[in-house]
C-alpha cells in the first residue's frame, strides 16, 4: 500500500473514532428532565428505605433504577454541554459539598472522623472530620469521573483518557458502583445516537452485572439486587422528546437537600 493510501487509512479510522468518540446529537431519550425527576425520587425512595424503613425491601429495589438514571444524564450532559469544565466543575463542587451530608446522612460515619475533639479544636476537628468522610465515597465521586473521562473523549484528549481511566480501575473498590459504574456511562455516551444499539448493548450490560450477584430467581436464574434496575434501561433508550424543564438550583440542590432531611428524621425519628 501506498503511502498516500496509508494516510488516507488513518483518516478514516481516525474520523470514525471521533464519530463514535463525540456523538452530535442524542436519539435516545432526550426527556432529561423526566429522567432527572425519576433519578431523584427513586433515589430519596432508596435512601429513606436505608435509614428509615429498612423492613421493606421493596424502596431497595426502587432505588436501584436510580443509578442508571444518573449516568444516562451525565452522559447526555457530556454530548450537550456548551461548556465542558464548567460543567465538569459544578458536578465536582456538588461532590465536594455534599461529602459530609453523605456520610451522616447515610450511617457511612467511621471512627476517625471523630478522633479530634469538636470541643477542644474545632477547626482541626472540622478538617479532620471532613478528610475521613471520604473514607466512603458518594455516588457523586463516580459521576465526576465518569463524566471527566467522557469529556476528555468528546475533546480527543485520548491519553489523558486513558489516564483516567486507569484511575477509574485502580479506585473501583472504592467508588460507589465500582468501575461497573463507568463502563455504564461509557455505553450511554458512546451509543446514545443509536437508540436500538444503546438498549441491547446496556441491556446485556445490565444483565451480566446483575448476574454477579444473588437472591432474587427470574427464569431459573438467580440475579442480585440490581436486576430491579432492569426498566430504567428501557426509559433511557425510549427516543423521547424533551418535555419537562427542570430548574439548575433544583437539579445540583436536591442531593445534598435530600441528604439534610434524612439527617433531620433520623435524629428525630
């Protein structure tokens, strides 16, 4: 092969990689605010069935359509988003603030947030308090990274893609859903202009993973808890047109606003 066509190879692998790489446009469902709303119900149903209502298992399996929610939009956001780090900086700033909240609010408290007496040093205290909450991250730490790697596609950043990628594996254990979680919003983005692609491909996903887990039996097959996530696929897939508007304030303030509330019952309840 010539040099020329050698050339013109690449340009076309290279083309088709940025085609995949940084989707123009979204043909699955573009209702993100519906999706937003449904994310944050089933969410605070999931909470509040944790740390209030533990005897019904039910607001557990509600609250596993949840997360898939979340990830579809922050997927959606990386294709749409006019202003990838400013963007990329609320999603952060949100995780920042609402550490703490997450970890009263859902009983993830550990000894060494407590080793500094609030009396004695309230400041050191404080400081200290707030480094060890991290000890268990909130959903929002997955969020940033997923959708860190996802713009570092969309701009062709691929090593530092990679970068974080490699992050994003060696931080699984830690990270609420794992790097499952990841590879859950790389499907969304890499797919969402191709609705009938993006069902099967995050369907099977979905299906494998709940395969890693036990104790529900469906066709003779034993699936973990996250099978219930199962129709939150099937929403996001859906090519629907946008129809409900939900305000910003609304959407970056319901997480640690819900995460005030269940502080509250809980000391009350």
């Amino acid at each position: 092969m010539s040099d020329s066509r050698w050339i013109g190879a690449w340009r076309g692998a290279g083309k088709m990689l940025r085609t995949w790489t940084h989707p123009d446009c979204v043909r699955t469902n573009q209702d993100t605010g519906l999706i937003r709303l449904i994310a944050c119900i089933t969410m605070f149903i999931d909470h509040a069935g944790k740390m209030l209502f533990p005897q019904y298992i039910v607001m557990r399996q509600i609250g596993r359509l949840a997360f898939p929610l979340f990830a579809y939009g922050i997927a959606v956001g990386a294709v749409y988003t006019r202003n990838p780090s400013r963007y990329l900086s609320r999603v952060v700033l949100l995780a920042l603030i609402s550490q703490p909240l997450y970890a009263l609010g859902l009983a993830h408290e550990n000894s060494a947030m407590y080793a500094i007496s609030f009396a004695e040093h309230p400041l050191q205290a404080a400081v200290n308090f707030y480094l060890n909450s991290w000890q268990t991250p909130s959903i929002l730490l997955s969020l940033s990274l997923g959708l860190l790697l996802l713009l570092c596609l969309r701009e062709g950043k691929w090593v530092l893609a990679l970068g974080v990628y490699v992050l994003c594996q060696r931080l699984s254990g830690h990270l609420d859903y794992g790097i499952e979680g990841i590879h859950l919003m790389l499907l969304f983005y890499l797919l969402c202009a191709h609705p009938v692609a993006c069902f099967a491909a995050t369907f099977s996903y979905m299906t494998w993973w709940s395969l890693q887990g036990f104790g529900y039996t469906f066709f003779g097959q034993s699936f973990g808890l996250r099978v219930f996530s199962m129709p939150s696929i099937v929403l996001c897939a859906l090519p629907m047109k946008p129809r409900i508007h939900l305000p910003r304030w609304f959407i970056y303030g319901f997480y640690p606003a819900h995460l005030i509330v269940l502080i509250l019952l809980c000391r009350i309840w």
